[in-house]
C-alpha cells in the first residue's frame, strides 16, 4: 500500500506549527538545550525509538529498526538557539531574556521529530534503521564535531544522511537544492600586531602598529585578485579592527580579527599560509611583529548529487518541480558539513520568507521569523526523501 504522505502531513499542521511556536518560546543556548532535549527524547521513546542522550552534553540520538535488510538514514537537526535578544510583539516570542531561535533551529527540530513520528507510523512498510540526530551547539560550531568524538558514525554508521536549514530570502512554498560544495569552510582568523608605544607627538620613537594593522587589512585583499584564481570562490571579511585608547598615543598592540571562507581544502590551506606570511611581512615593513590564531570552523559542506536528486524529487513531489530551485552556492557556514564529511547526503534549503507579511528579516536578526506555512513541505520533503530511501533493498 502506497503511503499517503502529504494527507499524513496535513494532519499534523497543526500540532507541527505548535510544536515550533513551543520551541521558540523556550529558546536554549549551545550545550544548555536541556528542555528541547527532554522534550524530543520523550516523544522519540514513545513512537518506539531506542533513545541515547547526553550525547555531546545535550545532544539526543534515536534509532528505530524497521526490521530486515535494509540501509541507514540518518536525519539531523540542530537544536540551539542564539544570545539575541528578541523583538518583542509575538504572541509565540522567548519568554528566555537574552535568548532566540533567530536561525530556524526551532523549526528544523520540529520538522524532524514530526518527520521521526511519521517514520514510525509507516515502518511495517520501510527496511533498514532511521537513525535521529538532534545536535547542541551548532552557533558555535562545536557540536557535530564533539558528537563525532564521542562515537556518532562509529556505531551504526549511516549510509545517508538529511537536512535542512530555513532561508529567509527564498519564498516560503519553495525549496532549495544544489549538488556538490554549496555552503563553505568557514574559520576564525585573529591577527595580534605588536609594535612599540610612543606619544602622539613623536611617533619616530615608536613602531606603530595601527598603521601596520591598516596596511594589512589592505594588503590581505590582494590574495583574492592576484593569487587565487577568479574562479574559484574564497573570502576573508575583517570584522574587527582595535587599536588605542586616546587621540595622542601611538599604541603598542593591535588587534585585527576575520572569517576566511572558501570551498576548496587546497584553497583553504593556501589561503592560511598566506594570511600569515602577508600578516608577518607587512608588519616587519613598519618594524612591527605579527602573530596569527587559526580557529578552524567547519569545512566546506558538500552534497552527495544522487542523495540531492532524490531530496529534489521528493521536494518536487511536495510543491511542484517549479518551485525546487537551484540555490547555488553561499559563503555561510554550518557543522552538518562534518557529518558529509562521513557519508553521503544533502542538506537543502527550505524557504521561510513572505515579505507581504513582514517575515523578510536576516538569519542572526532579533526581527527573525519564519512563514509557518513552510513546515509542513519541509516535513513532506524530508518525509518523501527517506521513505525513497528506505523503501529500496
């Protein structure tokens, strides 16, 4: 008996769109989701799933055994939300002080735990094991590495594995998909330039090292024209430039920090050596020194084309091929890629935007929100991916 999955879905609105607003009103930090934890562990238990958690600190694994041979899927949401405070007027808003979803994670753990549930519904009719990841942590790229570390891919390791993220700047009705690198490494870069102090008046008898930091935030620019090629895609935004303290001191020490994203491991590796060196010599140039701290994020997160192909139909199964686009690639970041890394898979794009309603705000806005109407195709399209998959031998 074919499963009849968007009436299955449609039955579930409701309760899938309170599911969220509870979510949201309850917002919890990197490794303190302990309510968001609690919550999916009992739900997971009660549809049958053998259930692990503390996994990571905060961290909920759920594995339902479909019985006979059959593939792994994993499935994975992130569960954290963000130290913003939110703009007030919703009858849903964080009752949390300083805390809130501003990045969807409150949808994508109530899209996949209605996904788990709709799973276990129709499991006399699927093979294989689903295997349910609900990560902590992933605003501080922390928690998908640290579950990696405890073992996650170790014991049942999937053979697939699924996705997705909100975005805000594709129409809510429609889903983004893109094989190959779609979203990019992204790491840390702190540059510390040591010079020595001196007053404003008589800066010959000091090595200023504003001035070598502003050469340097212009020099490092040069990579991207002169030594990558233009065609392939890196940057590096200086965020922070701080030197000083008053008018008419040449200060001793400045401080340059910065995010370099790029897709491609050898560009990635190229683009730090190169940091340092242009870093080291420039600040030589002005008799200054110059140090760097490398923290690496995560890398390039890359989708499996045959896993995006069947997310693409199954998206297309949900709202009509016209409304799956290709989204590209984006210079953002995002720890799934870590779990890519180790299988194949897709992580897609789900759209939550509806200016004519006022939800356009950015992802990381206190004004963020998403059109609830896109829950339920997140939940038929992931639901249509892994019944694809875990329907085959």
């Amino acid at each position: 008996m074919a499963i009849a999955l968007h009436s299955d879905v449609e039955e579930l609105r409701e309760e899938l769109i309170a599911l969220r607003r509870d979510l949201h009103r309850h917002p919890e930090l990197a490794f303190a989701e302990r309510r968001t934890a609690a919550l999916v562990a009992e739900r997971l238990r009660s549809w049958g799933f053998a259930v692990q958690a503390g996994v990571a600190r905060t961290g909920v694994i759920g594995v339902l055994d479909m019985g006979g041979p059959g593939k792994t899927l994993m499935l994975r949401a992130d569960m954290d939300a963000l130290p913003i405070h939110e703009t007030p007027g919703r009858p849903y808003g964080s009752t949390n002080q300083g805390a809130m979803h501003a990045c969807g994670h409150d949808a994508h753990v109530a899209v996949a735990l209605t996904t788990a549930g709709l799973l276990a519904k129709h499991r006399s009719q699927l093979r294989g094991r689903l295997k349910v990841v609900f990560q902590p942590a992933e605003e501080i790229v922390a928690g998908a590495k640290l579950m990696l570390e405890e073992g996650l891919m170790d014991t049942l390791p999937p053979d697939r594995v699924l996705g997705f993220h909100c975005w805000p700047t594709l129409a809510a009705g429609k889903v983004g998909v893109h094989p190959g690198y779609m979203w990019a490494a992204v790491d840390q870069v702190k540059l510390l330039v040591r010079g020595v102090g001196a007053h404003g008046g008589t800066p010959h008898l000091g090595a200023d090292p504003l001035l070598a930091g502003a050469h340097i935030v212009v020099a490092l620019q040069s990579l991207f024209s002169r030594e990558i090629s233009t065609f392939q895609p890196a940057l590096f935004t200086q965020g922070i430039f701080r030197a000083g303290s008053l008018y008419n001191i040449i200060p001793a020490e400045a401080e340059i920090w910065g995010s370099c994203r790029n897709f491609d491991p050898q560009v990635r590796d190229f683009m730090h050596r190169r940091i340092r060196e242009i870093a080291e010599g420039v600040a030589a140039t002005f008799r200054c020194t110059a140090t760097m701290e490398l923290g690496h994020g995560s890398p390039a997160l890359w989708n499996d084309p045959d896993a995006t192909a069947d997310v693409q139909e199954a998206a297309s199964q949900a709202v009509g091929a016209g409304n799956v686009v290709d989204i590209g690639q984006s210079a953002v970041g995002d720890d799934m890629a870590y779990f890519l890394q180790k299988a194949p898979g897709c992580y897609f794009l789900l759209g939550v935007g509806n200016p004519q309603q006022g939800i356009d705000a950015s992802l990381h806005s206190p004004q963020f929100d998403i059109d609830e109407s896109a829950l339920p195709v997140a939940a038929e399209t992931l639901a249509g991916a892994a019944i694809a998959y875990l329907g085959q031998p």
